[in-house]
C-alpha cells in the first residue's frame, strides 16, 4: 500500500523489484488504499479508508482471474486493518472511528452479504486485528496504546494497556508468527519498532500457511 501514490505495489520475489498492481477498480481510484487480505482461493480484498474524518470507505476485491472491482461500498468509518475468519465466511474490518470492528458475510459465491457490527471500543482507535485458533480476535489500537481479545460472542477484554508507551506504541498491523505461530508480532508507528509477545495459544494460519498461491 502506497499512500502517496495511492496504489497497491506488488513485490517480484524473483526479481525483488516492485511493480504496480492497482490504482483502484471500477472507475473508481485509490485514496487511500490501506490494508490486504487473502483468501484460500487466491482472492485479494483491499480497504480503502476513505478519507480523514469522513464515512467514505470501501471495500476491493481482486480476483485471481483478473476480475477486480468495489466488493462493498460502505460507507465505513475509515475502514483500516482487515481479518477473514477460519471459514472464510466473514471478511471483519476495523472502522477506526467508529470505534470498533464490523464484519460482513461472505457469500458462497463470494459476492459481499449482511453488515453487522462486532464490537465497539469506546475511546479507542483501533487499527489491526488477527485470529487465533480458537476464533479470539485480537484489536491493537493505535491510541491508546492497547491491544483487546474479542471472543466469538463479540464480548472485549483488556489484554495489554502500555500506558509509558514503550513496548507498544501507537501499534497498528499485528499477525502471529515464529516457530509454533504463538508469538503475536505487532507493529509500531509511535517509536518505529516491531513488538514480539509470547501467547499461550496459536494464530489462526493464514490463506498462504493452508496453500500456494499461483
């Protein structure tokens, strides 16, 4: 995601170089493009914010096909970080000024279903969100400095709350990772670096730990 230019960059890993992959879909052009989510088939949904205080995000979807286009219109309230559930029956999406997380179905034919809120996290600002194995979901929020685990009933609980702002600064995108997938990495605008938090339960496997993409 590329704010300045407002597109979505794809890296060449054979190449290592970057080539542009999108601008925005069906007449309808990036402002800005802020996070990616695959599926297990291979399809790319992208949120668009919208703009800066203003109800005017979006969901892309592209397919593998080549087929791309606006998969829902919202309006979201700055529709930001983004998380597919296990089976891949729901697309959640944070709306940072909600604040909180909406999710919407996803049909069987992939086109976008009901909208319906999560969980709201008053006095928040969330930005990132991850599953765990046990359908946790897990909300960093940029201010202030905490990050909620959200069970499947959509009840919030406080799992961190840095209030120094040291080991979680303004975090924003988090995905879970290492060895055992139980170490949730999380990273931070505020003070630039990546957090590591050891976990008692595994992450969710994304669309590219289930199999290839071509």
């Amino acid at each position: 995601m590329h704010l300045k230019n407002h597109c979505v960059w794809k890296l060449v890993i054979k190449t290592n170089k970057l080539e542009k992959f999108a601008t925005g879909a069906d007449n309808e052009l990036f402002n800005i493009p802020n996070f990616p989510v695959f599926d297990s088939n291979g399809r790319l949904y992208i949120s668009e914010s919208g703009g800066f205080r203003k109800v005017t995000g979006k969901i892309f979807c592209f397919e593998p096909d080549g087929k791309r286009g606006i998969w829902h219109n919202g309006p979201f309230n700055f529709s930001n970080g983004m998380a597919i559930s296990e089976q891949e029956d729901f697309l959640y999406v944070v709306c940072s000024w909600l604040p909180g997380v909406e999710r919407i179905a996803i049909n069987a034919d992939g086109s976008a279903g009901k909208r319906e809120p999560f969980v709201i996290l008053p006095k928040t600002c969330p930005d990132g969100i991850a599953f765990d194995v046990e359908e946790n979901l897990y909300v960093s929020c940029y201010a202030p400095n905490r990050i909620y685990r959200v069970d499947r009933s959509g009840e919030a609980i406080l799992m961190i709350d840095d209030w120094e702002g040291h080991t979680l600064s303004n975090p924003t995108n988090m995905a879970f990772g290492g060895e055992k997938m139980n170490e949730l990495i999380v990273a931070n605008l505020g003070r630039w670096h990546i957090s590591r938090i050891k976990m008692n339960v595994a992450g969710l496997p994304l669309a590219c730990h289930k199999k290839p993409l071509v």
